[in-house]
C-alpha cells in the first residue's frame, strides 16, 4: 500500500491488516563494490509453515506464534491482550517502567522528527509499518478505545477508531520485532517521548501475560538459562571443559603460559563473559585471559551455575525473566566474595548488570560492577602491559554497540584503547552516542528461525553495512585486509551474518572482531599473529 | 603581548622560547618535572630533563611523562639499575624497556627481573638473554614455567647436564584436555564441538578432538574433515603432523592435497610422513 | 452575557489547573522505576562526546559531579530555539518554531495583563503588552496555519493526525488571529488590563465583542488542553529530569532505596506460564520457572 494512500488514522489500521512484504528494489542502495548488487527477496514461509505460524504484516516471522484454530481461541487471545495492557499500565505489575510508559504513551505530538533517524525505517526504503511511531499510535488507538473512559465517543473524530481482532493483535506482537532498541528515534524526540520502549513494552505484555516471545529469547533463551546455566546449553563442567583447551591452545599459540582461574575467592574482578564467546569466538576468551594475566589482575570466572553467562535477554522482552536472571549473576558474585563483577565485550550485558540491575537487585545483594572497557582502558593507556602498535597496521574501524554508547554513555575508553593499538583507526560516521545499530539488537542476532535472519541482512543491518563500506572507501578492494572492531557478542553475531550474506571477505577483505583480539595482536609479550585474517 | 600571558609565570608563557629561557633559571625540581612531562615543546621537555639531578625526579619523568622523547631522555640520565629496573615494572612500553636495559649491568639487577612475575614476559626473556652465569640459567629452566622463559634459558645453557636437568624437573603439569571430549560430546551436537575446536587449531588436544569428530563421521565428521584439511597447512610443523595422524582414515578421500603435500611441506619430517600415509593408499588400491 | 464569560473563565482556569495539576500528580506518583537513561545526559559536565561516570575507573567510588548549566543549556534550546525539530525535521520546524515562539508571548503577555491588572498600568507598560499580543497572537496564527496546512498535506504526516487534531490547530489559528487584533486595536489593552482586574474581584468582565470573543475562545483552549497531548509543556520536565537523565546509582538507605523495596513486594498478576501469578515481585524474581515444550520448527 504506497504511502500517498495513507490520508487519514483509519488507513493505519488497514496498513497493519493489509500491507504484505518489502520488496529488494525499495532497500537503501548501497555504495562501491556493490553498485550492481541485487538483493533476493525474504523467502515467503512455505505453505506449511503459513498453516502453523502466523507471520508479521511484512511476511516475516520473528515469533512462531501458532495460528489459533477455533474463533474462540482468537477472542480469548483477543481478551489476555486486553487484560495484559490493562496490567501494562498498573504500578504492581509493572512499577519497572509505569512512568516512562505513561509519558511515552501521553506525550508524543506526531511531529515525525524521530522517523528519519531509525535505521530500520530509512533501510527499507520508508516502509509504514517500521516508523517508529507506527506501532505505538496502533497501541495508543487501542489504549484509547478499549482503557480509556468514554473510548467509544467520537472515535473516529479521535483517531481511535479501531476494532480489536486478533489479527492486530499477532501483527502488532509481530512488529515489535521489528524494533532493536536502538532508541534513536527517543534520542531525537523533543519531547522526551521513547518509541523503543513502547516497542519493549508491547514485547513484554505478549509475553508476561499470553506466553508469546521469540523463542530463541524466551524457550532456549533465558528459559535455558536457568535451568542450565547459560543460554547455549553449557553447563559448568562443559564451560571448564572448555576453558582447558582455551588454555592449551593459548600455550601452542602465543608460548605463554595462562591458567584461567575458577572460584577464587575475593578476587579483585568477577569476569563476566557472554557464553557465546566461548562457542563462536573462543580467542575473544582467551585474549580476556592473556590480558589479565600478563598485566597481574587478581581475576576470577564462577562455575556457579549462570555465573559463566552474562547474558540476560529477559533485558529485551520480560521484566520477570530478566530479574530471576539478573539476581541469581549478582548471588554467584556474593557468594565469591567478589570485590566487583567485570562485564566482558557484550553490550547488552552492560546494560543487565550496571544501570538496570541497579534498581531491580535487592541492596544486600549489591556488588560494584564495573566494564572491561574501563579496565582494558586503564591497562593499556597507563602501559600495564607492553603493545606495539606497528602489530596492528591495517585499517580498522570502532562499532559502537548501542547499549554501551547511547544507553550507558560509555563511549572513550574503546577509543582510547583502539587510538592506542591501531595506528590506521578510523570513525564511522555517525559515532559514539550517535552511532547506528548493527541491526541485530534487542536479540535479534539469535534470531534464527524460519524468515527472519533474512530480514535481518536485508533490512535491520542494511545501514550499518553500508556503513562499514563508507568507512574504509579509501581502502575496499578485497587485497586491502581491514578490521571492524565490534566489542559485542550480539553485534559481532549480526556482523558474521551480514558479512556472510554479503560477502564482505571475498569483496572487501573485511573481517570483524573484538577489542581484546586486537589488544593482544598488538601485545609484545605473544608470538606474532594472535589474529587469524580468515572468515569461516 | 596577551593579557593572560602577563598573568602567568614565564614557564607557562605562551612562546617556548621565553618557557626555555625559564627552564634555565628554575630552581623548582617539580615545575621542571612537570614541563619535562607535559610541555608541547620538545626543546622546552628536553631542557627540563637536563636540569634534572635526582633519580626519584628522573623516574617520575620516565613514567607519567606524556611524550616518549622525555621520558628516553630521563632513563638515558637515571645510573642507578635499580630504578631502571622499577621504570619497567611500572611502564611496559617497548621502547623504554629497551632503553632502560641499555643501561643495566648488573647481574644481580637482571636477576631479580628475571625471576619476578610483575615484569612482563618480554623484559624477564632480555634479562636472561644478558646473564653470564650458567648455574643461574639451570636454576631458571628448573624452577619458571613460562615456555617462553624456559626456551631464552635453555638457548643461553651451553653445558648439556645443566640443559637435562632443568628439562626432567620442571615436568609437565599439564593433564591434557582430551579426557573431556566424551563429556563434550555428551553436551553438545558435534557440529557444535567441531566448530569450537576449530577455532582452538593451535591445541595438539584440539586437533587430536577433531580426529575424534571425524571417526562418529555424519555432517559433524565430514565438517571435522574440513577444518583439519585446512590444519595440514598450519605454520607449526608439529600441528601439522597431529592433522595428518587424525585425517589417516580420510585418507583415499584427501590423496590429492596429500600428494601435493608431500612436495610443499617446509619440514622434512613431515613430507616423510605424508609420503608414508601415501604408499599406505597406493597399496591398500593396489590390492 | 458577561456573566456567562466570568464563569466560563473561571471554570476553564480552574479545570486547566486541576486538570494539569492531575495529570502531572500521576506522573509524580508513579513508583520508582528501572533506569531508561539516555546519552549524552545533559548534566554530565566536559563530557561533549555523550559520556557517563561509568567510564571512571571505580566509578562507584568517585564523587558525582553535575553541571546543572548543562541542563539549563540544553533546555533553552529546546524550548527557545526548538533545536531537536530544527535538527531532524526541518519542514516542520518553519511553522512549529513561529507557532511556540507565538504561544510564549501570548503567555508573557497574559501575564502582564495580570500585573497590569494589580496596578501597573502605564502606556508604556501597557504599550509592551500590545506588541507582545501582537506579534504574539499573530505568530501563533501564522503557525498554526502552517502546521495545519503541512499536516494535511504531508503524507508523513496525515495518518498521524487526527480530525480532533485538525480541529485543535484552526481553534489555535482563531485564537492567534482574535488575540493580535485585541492586542492592536486602539485601547485594546487597557480594556484587557481592566477586564483582568475585574475578573480578579470575580465581576463580570464588561468586554467588546471582539475581545470577549478572544477571551471566550483562549477559555476553550485551557479547559481541554488537559486532556491533550499539549501537556508536553509540563510533561517534558518528566521525560527529561525522572526519566532520560535519570542516571542516579542507589545508595544504600536512601529514599530510593527504600521505594524500590516497597515495589518488590507488589503483587504480580500476570497470566503467562512462566510467572506465578498473585505472588509478590520479589517472589516472583526467586522462583524459577518450568521449562516448556520446544514449538519446533
């Protein structure tokens, strides 16, 4: 439906309902050597797949939400959503976010100024249905209509005409993974309003009161968590098992001789990975361990169970899974005697343990956490370990997580480290606080179900792709090897997909990693050519 | 002449050349050490360094001195080791450590470098590599783990006894993590664990785990295959070798690489190794 | 007819009032929630690049600083000169801009109405007041007229914006329009001055049509503009201060503190499997759920 035949608030409600697919010819072009790159479509479910789950108003499917077999299946979902956005907006199930909430839902003028900056918007060529404000005025109509004394007057004088089906229901659920988080539509608003967190909250109403999330959050996400202990299944003997041939190879590697130390009681720091280092970026691991052991930290991991897996992504979509979560890391902190927790490179487990968990864990429970960043910072700047940045010369570009950078104002101490190290650093521009999501927030770089990873190259990280292009135009022939520096577990997990999906390796030379990678690179303590420029 | 130059004293003037001409007169050690770690001048940082007596006055330029000239200035002035000695304890940059030993002699200062773990590797390795004593050297490979440390030491040992009885004392603490892959197995798909070896290629137990993957066979052994395929071509000759012992029953499917192998390989031993595993394919194709 | 002004002027101050003043006690009561900080907060001093005390080594032991002048910085700029619009939503802005700085003046010169009413009442005084109103009431008009001709135009625009909203920008054209010719009209003040004092003593405010026009139409505006979005003039004193630059760490003992431990013991409702319904919060976040069924692919 092309967006000069939206006249009037109805015509929302009929996009929601009928708008079907994106087509590649409307994604954001992108530059040299892409110029003829032809984008396929996002594969359509199969027809199967179209009988068991319902799919979003753009043809994809983040949720596998079951398509309801009998009408009175729909009217009672139809009935748990409304009692859900009743509870949404009561302080005793949700004081965690009542205020922002309200403000958000009461506030925003329309003006549109936050529409430009969302990246997914501006990737898929101003699609309706990913402006940011698109599914919040559909939440607002329905507030208004169905909460709101009097909802049925003048409705369509108000805007709020809207007949609730459960077809606006699973579109709305479905669109709400369609937003990462990113919040930089809030950071535009004049008002203050947060279209990111109206986005969160519909996820969490979805999934507190009707059980519908993306499974790879919810069911083998923080589910698995805490029955296993990390999100991949790991247990503490599994992560231990590990850890010793991290060391071993550590030893062959570099000639250094590290022992990663579990358990120690009143370490200085509680080192805090996302478990999915460990299975698909293991150096990551490793280069923490050579770090802190060559500059003499008194360091410790936990075995405890979830003490080796920082992540929380009850942080994207459920208040009650991200608090079991956040609590029992701060327990295995108490318990060791932990004089702070250290947050390795993942953006989202910053924001879990520092600012959020703040005011969710209980005081007794409290233990200072600080982020690897600060440290590497520290060690690096003040020469706690020896580097030699002649290591490191080959371009490199800094991506700025979005928790790190605009949700927690942390923002130099990875430059001053990567200005350091990397003598052909260069920004991406914008940056910092200001910085573009990879695409793969709020979760979605677990996302791996039916259509939605296509999705997610196409259209969520379009932008940031083009982006990394943009930043090493001076050097993009594929002879040229060049680094992006991702210090997070989720992006880097988005990155590996764009890169596979559009081929950087071979078209670019580009390669991705963390921060400590390239601190160790750079280290003179290790055998040259701790970083491995293949991508596999 | 600016209003807020009048105000200021004349080490903080504005033009380095009156800064200099101040440097000169100060009687002031920590205004000179301040100039010598902070001003933009070089000749201004350089002049302070100059006026410099005291060790102590030295070593704090030479470690919280903004720029490196200034601070290889102050190391080339300190002349008592063991402050150079504290300089690389608290500042591992390169080229101040190599600095720093340019002016060490004394043996005793160079062990106690050696033999503490708060000097990096690097600083500990050129220690040894200076000292003259053998039975210093026996007591190093006896009684330090690092491998790193252990070759420099062993490399410096002229006489073989000494060389022999540090290798035996100093065993190998390391259990190996083979034992686990069973426990491994049990938790993951073996996709899972190929992949995770994989990345470890560097590890003789990775490597020995991907032989493991290989013999289940299915989607996980063919992936195990491949990653040891790409193994063969390892900068370690040793790692090599390892692949070659785990990829012997996918042998016939690999003969190809193998040949091509057997002229390449850099090291001696293992092209014999291939050509072995090679005669063993002709053979069994023969009968 | 005068009488029937008095009392819709009264009634509509009083409902303006009380209706702000319900709606910002709402917000204020609200309980203490999670930090939704967002950068760069405005109060963190020498930190152009949007950074926080969480890039301090320790930061847990170093004292806070804030730089209040930030906060103040920022918020002239956005109130004054609009600076997010300008920035991202240029087209917008040349109507939105004249528009506020129109409802700004109209307000200072209401407020002058009401000194001037109490006794100031000099010709230059009230002199001021008529170019306030003036210019005032017809950038207001001008505005207004612009936002409504782009928001029912643009087709970004158009869906967002509703019949009510249409209808709320030509009352605010009206009420620019009426305002600035009451404003220039020769004696147009003094007679607003006296009409204010009488109102004051709760008297019948004895107006012109034209005036009495102005005044029954600005009545209008305050008594629904409670129940509109336009309380973002109060509510983004909120979004900023107890949301966005909230970045407090809590101490323990404090009054935060103690409001979060009163919120963990709030009963939890919510119907999905994984949350056990009707116990308390903190419950709730100590008991681990049951596992579910894969849904398969």
């Amino acid at each position: 439906m092309p967006l000069s035949q939206l006249k009037s608030p109805e015509d929302l409600e009929r996009f929601l309902l009928e708008n079907e697919g994106i087509a590649p010819r409307d994604l954001v072009p992108l530059p040299f050597p892409y110029q003829d790159w032809k984008d396929d479509p996002i594969p359509e479910l199969t027809e199967d797949q179209r009988g068991r789950f319902e799919v979003g108003p753009d043809g994809v499917s983040a949720m596998r939400v079951p398509v309801p077999t009998t009408e009175e299946e729909r009217d009672k979902l139809v009935a748990g959503f409304l009692d859900g956005l009743r509870k949404l907006l009561t302080k005793e199930n949700n004081w965690t976010f009542l205020q922002p909430l309200m403000l958000s839902l009461e506030n925003c003028v329309k003006c549109q100024t936050c529409a430009e900056l969302c990246p997914i918007y501006t990737a898929s060529g101003h699609a309706e249905i990913y402006r940011p404000t698109f599914r919040p005025e559909i939440l607002r109509k329905i507030v208004s209509r169905y909460l709101k004394p009097g909802g049925g007057i003048f409705p369509k004088l108000r805007g709020t005409d809207i007949e609730l089906t459960w077809d606006h229901i699973v579109r709305l659920a479905e669109l709400s993974y369609r937003c990462t988080l990113c919040r930089r539509c809030a950071q535009a608003c004049p008002v203050g309003v947060d279209n990111a967190l109206i986005t969160r909250e519909i996820r969490k109403l979805f999934s507190q009161e009707l059980g519908l999330n993306m499974p790879e959050l919810h069911d083998v996400g923080t589910i698995k968590q805490l029955d296993t202990g990390s999100s991949t299944g790991m247990n503490p003997a599994g992560v231990k098992d590990i850890v010793e041939f991290a060391e071993d190879d550590i030893r062959e590697k570099t000639g250094l001789d590290i022992k990663i130390p579990f358990d120690v009681k009143d370490a200085d720091y509680l080192v805090m990975h996302n478990a999915g280092e460990f299975l698909s970026w293991p150096e990551n691991l490793q280069a923490f361990a050579i770090i802190l052991s060559v500059a003499g930290v008194k360091w410790t991991m936990a075995s405890d169970l979830l003490g080796y897996d920082s992540v929380n992504y009850g942080l994207f979509y459920d208040d009650v899974q991200y608090s079991r979560i956040a609590i029992k890391h701060f327990e295995v902190a108490k318990n060791l005697n932990a004089k702070r927790m250290l947050v390795g490179e993942c953006g989202h487990a910053h924001k879990a343990l520092m600012p959020i968990a703040d005011r969710v864990v209980p005081m007794e429970l409290h233990v200072p956490v600080e982020s690897a960043l600060v440290l590497l910072e520290d060690l690096v700047v003040n020469e706690k370990i020896m580097l030699d940045p002649s290591r490191n010369e080959f371009p490199v570009t800094l991506h700025d997580p979005c928790n790190l950078t605009r949700s927690m104002g942390i923002v130099e101490p990875q430059r001053n480290i990567v200005r350091a190290i990397c003598p052909q650093f260069r920004e991406m521009e914008p940056h910092g606080v200001n910085n573009l999501c990879c695409g793969g927030g709020s979760g979605f770089a677990v996302g791996q179900s039916l259509n939605f990873p296509a999705w997610r190259t196409r259209v969520s990280g379009r932008l940031k792709y083009r982006q990394l292009l943009e930043a090493f135009d001076d050097c993009i022939e594929p002879e040229t090897k060049k680094y992006v520096c991702a210090p997070c577990s989720n992006c880097k997990g988005q990155m590996r997909d764009l890169f596979t999906y559009y081929e950087a390796w071979d078209r670019c030379g580009m390669l991705y990693g963390g921060l400590v990678e390239l601190v160790v690179n750079a280290m003179v303590d290790v055998r040259e050519g701790f970083l491995e420029w293949n991508f596999n | 002449m600016s209003l807020s130059n009048l105000l200021r004293r004349r080490h903080q003037h504005s033009d380095p050349a009156v800064r200099l001409r101040a440097v000169a007169a100060l009687e002031d050690e920590s205004v000179l050490v301040q100039l010598a770690c902070e001003d933009p001048d070089l000749e201004v940082r350089h002049r302070a360094v100059e006026r410099l007596k005291a060790n102590g006055m030295l070593r704090k330029v030479a470690i919280e001195g903004r720029h490196l000239d200034a601070r290889l200035k102050a190391v080339a002035q300190i002349d008592d080791p063991r402050v150079l000695a504290d300089i690389m304890r608290e500042r591992k940059n390169p080229a101040l450590m190599m600095a720093c030993f340019e002016h060490i002699q004394d043996q005793d200062v160079l062990e106690s470098i050696a033999r503490d773990s708060s000097y990096n590797v690097t600083a500990r390795r050129i220690a040894i590599n200076m000292f003259a004593d053998q039975n210093l050297l026996a007591d190093i490979l006896k009684t330090v783990r690092s491998p790193a440390l252990r070759e420099a030491a062993r490399g410096r040992l002229v006489d073989p006894e000494l060389r022999e009885t540090g290798e035996s004392t100093a065993g190998d603490e390391h259990a190996g993590p083979d034992r686990h892959m069973d426990r491994m197995l049990e938790t993951y798909e073996p996709e899972v664990v190929a992949e995770m070896l994989g990345a470890f290629r560097d590890s003789p137990a990775a490597v020995r785990g991907l032989g493991v993957i290989l013999a289940r066979g299915g989607e996980a052994g063919e992936r195990a295959e491949e990653i040891l395929g790409r193994i063969l071509r390892h900068a370690a000759s040793e790692i090599r070798l390892e692949a070659l012992r785990q990829l012997r029953p996918a042998a016939p499917r690999i003969a190809d690489d193998l040949r091509s192998l057997a002229e390449s390989d850099p090291d001696p031993q293992v092209r014999a190794a291939v050509r072995e595993v090679i005669n063993e394919i002709d053979k069994q194709q023969g009968e | 007819m005068d009488t029937v002004l008095l009392w819709w002027i009264w009634l509509a101050a009083a409902l303006f009032v009380f209706g702000c003043g319900w709606r910002a006690l709402n917000y204020i009561r609200a309980p203490e929630h999670v930090r939704w900080d967002l950068y760069p907060v405005a109060h963190e001093p020498g930190r152009d690049h949007g950074g926080s005390y969480l890039e301090q080594k320790d930061w847990w032991t170093q004292p806070r600083e804030k730089s209040h002048w930030g906060e103040v910085e920022f918020m002239f700029e956005e109130i004054v000169l609009l600076r997010g619009v300008r920035v991202n939503n240029r087209k917008l802005w040349w109507g939105s801009l004249p528009f506020h700085w129109g409802l700004y003046l109209l307000v200072l010169t209401s407020m002058g109405l009401l000194v001037a009413a109490l006794g100031l009442s000099s010709r230059l005084w009230l002199g001021l007041l008529a170019l306030s109103g003036g210019v005032g009431g017809l950038l207001t008009a001008v505005g207004a007229a612009m936002l409504l001709i782009v928001r029912s135009q643009d087709p970004r625009l158009r869906p967002y914006t509703t019949p009510l909203d249409r209808l709320n920008l030509a009352l605010l054209v009206a009420l620019g329009g009426l305002s600035a010719a009451a404003a220039v009209v020769p004696g147009g003040m003094a007679e607003a001055a006296a009409a204010v004092g009488r109102l004051l003593r709760l008297r019948a405010p004895e107006v012109s049509l034209l005036l009495g026009l102005q005044m029954a139409v600005a009545a209008l505006f305050i008594f629904y503009l409670p129940f509109t979005r336009m309380v973002h003039f109060f509510s983004k004193y909120f979004t900023y201060h107890a949301v966005r630059w909230d970045d407090r760490p809590v101490q323990a003992g404090s009054a935060l503190e103690r409001r979060l431990r009163g919120a963990l013991g709030f009963g939890v409702d919510w119907s999905a499997e994984h949350i056990q319904t009707g116990k308390s919060w903190a419950e709730v976040a100590t008991t681990m759920p049951e596992k579910p069924e894969d849904p398969g692919e």
